[in-house]
C-alpha cells in the first residue's frame, strides 16, 4: 500500500444556523473551497482525478451528487468525478479514508475530499419528513430505537455525569475556540466566502458582503448562564442547546496526494494519513463509537493514547467527549484544544473535514508527531483518522 499524504486543508468561516451562510447553496460553497485549494497550491483543476464530499441530509439541493455538482460549479473540467458519501456525522471524515483508499492502492494520485452542509436551507431530518421513517420493522425488532438526544442522556446516566459538568465542558470549548481565534490560530485555514457573490438569484435584504470568521463562538458564555437554559430532550434532561453541538452551515476539503503527484507537481506534504476506520456500535446507545474506533486504530498501529499529541472527539453531545476521555484515559489538556462543535459548529457532512483541518494546523504549532481524531456517527458508529506531521 502506498502512503498518502496530506498536502493542504482548508475551510469555510462557519455560520450559525440562518446566519450569514444561510443564503448559500452548499454546492456553491463547495465550488469557492475547491478552487480556493487548488489556487493556493498552484495546481491546474485538471491534475485532479476524484472529488469526494460528505453530505448527510441529501434532498433538494443538496441531493444530486454534490461532489459533481460542486465541482461543475467551480468551473472544473467535466471529466473529473465526483462522490458524495454519507457516513452520517462523520461524512467529511470519512470522503479523506475513501480518498485515501484509492490513492493508497494505485488508484489515484490526487484526490480532494471533504464536506459540505448548509443547514439553515436544507433541513437536518428533512429526508423523513418528505418519505416517511427511516427504520423499518426489522431493525425494530432487535432494537430500541432512540433518537441522539435521548442516547446522549443516556450516556449522561451511565456515567453519572452531571448537569454542571456538561455546561463547564460547553463554556470551556467556547472559551477556547474565543482564545483561538484571538491569537489567529485559525487565520491560516478559513477562506472567506464572499457571501453576496454566491448567493442565490432571489436577493435578500440583509446579507452580508462576506464571512471571513466563524459566527457561532460565544465568547461571554458562562456556566450561570447555561444553567438558564430548558433541557432539549427530557423534561427532567441534562442536555440543552448550549452543551450540545451547533446546528450551522459550512464546508472543508482536504487535498490528498500520493508521493508521485507530490513530486510531479513539487508539492511539500504537511502530514501522512497512518491509519483509518470506522467501527460499528450499539445503535441504541449510539454516541459511544469514538471510544471503540479510537481504541483499534491506536492498537492496529502499536500506539497508545500517550503517543499522542492531540485529539480531536466531536463535541455532538458534550458526554460524548468526556466519556470518551475517561473511557481513554486522555488529559483534557490534549483534547479539542481550540474548542468543538458546541462553540464551533456541526454541519453535518462538512464537520470531518472541518476537524481534520484545524487538527492539521494546531498539530503543526505545536510542532507534534500525532494527532487523531473520533466522530460519532448516528445509528451507532465511529470513526478514526491517525495523522503524522512531516517536517
């Protein structure tokens, strides 16, 4: 198998829900991303063999391949492929593993992989509200099906978490995605989008010139304040809007190259994908995949949790994290160190690629070796991406 590396990552600014994106079709975002790639890598859009994206809530406009029509949309050639996947939550995480896959077996030399959602027009669930459940009496049978919420009180009750622990975690990833953001630590990543130039035909009042940082940071969040907040899921519930992820818009790709095309085209590689997966997990429980998913990949290559430098877990729930720490063993020092989705934003199929490309970065200024990252994934599973920095 061939190595793959990582070249270059980049990302949207990200919107919250019927912010400053929600004007934007996510294909379009998609098409400003990719072009922004390839231009800050002096690279032709033809040297590319494959665009992979994820996308979860694939109806209306988001429902055509929008690999493809991102693509087309950037103005590449028409002889470029395209592949959206869904891997629910971790989508754009898992359009790198299958970029890598094809890069590592010959397949390609050049791969541009990532995600997009735009959630304030397309509706998260929206595909069920139109065709009806999406479970039918055979899974029912074997299990009982909840919803992410009602698994994340769960994980809540098993490990005997408490309300104030959750709203410390949420100010916390607020307070360090605030910090970040003071001391540039994104600036090197985030391509503004110029929000009235993409925006679709129907103009309306209110729409920004453009988004050049993510809008959906709280930098005054406290613990009293959360405390205000109702439970989303239960009456009696521990899990509101503020230790929950986001809901938002935005997209992120990763240009993925093998060793040949590096030198072909005299690109430096940044880092090499050592390992990825995805495990399957109880679906009704649901959250817990990151703990296996972490566990196996760290085993496959020989590894503990104190090779490594930083991880990244999706901050979907805030228990899904810490579980995940105590479950691990790892130091908050080294986890979700410039905040998560609770400060940072979840959409969807772009939320992989989003991490990878802020682990990318941090991994870089901190001058470490490792760095990996964990999503929970709906109907119960995992997933995990090692990385090793290059000097």
């Amino acid at each position: 198998m061939s190595d793959v590396f990582i070249v270059d990552a980049v990302r949207t600014p990200v919107g919250r829900y019927n912010g400053s994106l929600a004007n934007v079709r996510a294909d379009h975002l998609s098409a400003h991303v990719l072009n922004a790639l390839i231009a800050r890598n002096d690279l032709p859009a033809k040297a590319i063999d494959d665009v992979i994206l994820g996308c979860v809530t694939q109806v209306g406009e988001q429902s055509a391949n929008i690999a493809r029509t991102g693509l087309l949309s950037a103005g590449w050639p028409d002889s470029i492929p395209g592949l959206t996947v869904d891997r629910k939550c971790g989508s754009g995480e898992v359009a790198v593993h299958v970029g890598a896959g094809f890069i590592a077996n010959g397949c390609a030399d050049l791969i541009v992989a990532g995600g997009a959602e735009v959630m304030s027009r397309v509706k998260m669930g929206g595909n069920r509200e139109l065709y009806g459940e999406a479970f039918g009496w055979m899974i029912e049978q074997r299990y009982e099906l909840t919803g992410q919420g009602e698994a994340a009180e769960r994980l809540v009750d098993h490990w005997s978490l408490t309300r104030s622990e959750l709203d410390g975690f949420a100010v916390r990833s607020h307070e360090l995605a605030a910090a970040a953001v003071s001391a540039g630590y994104f600036d090197g990543e985030i391509i503004p989008v110029p929000v009235q130039q993409l925006q679709e035909r129907n103009n309306v009042d209110g729409v920004p010139e453009s988004l050049a940082a993510d809008e959906t940071i709280r930098a005054g969040s406290n613990i009293e304040k959360l405390a205000t907040l109702k439970a989303s899921f239960r009456e009696d519930g521990r899990l509101t809007a503020g230790n929950s992820s986001q809901i938002s818009d935005g997209a992120a790709v990763v240009l993925l190259a093998s060793e040949a095309a590096c030198k072909q085209y005299g690109l430096t590689p940044r880092a090499r994908i050592v390992k990825c997966l995805t495990v399957g997990s109880d679906p009704t429980l649901m959250l817990t995949g990151p703990i296996a998913s972490t566990k196996k990949v760290l085993a496959q290559v020989g590894l503990t949790v104190d090779d490594i430098d930083i991880f990244e877990v999706n901050e979907a729930f805030a228990p899904v994290p810490l579980v995940w720490a105590k479950e691990l063993g790892v130091s908050h020092d080294k986890l979700n160190v410039n905040g998560g989705a609770i400060a940072l934003g979840h959409p969807l199929g772009a939320s992989g690629a989003r991490i990878m490309t802020s682990m990318l970065n941090e991994l870089e200024r901190r001058q470490g070796r490792y760095a990996l990252q964990a999503i929970c994934c709906a109907g119960g599973m995992g997933t995990a991406t090692l990385i090793e920095r290059l000097d």
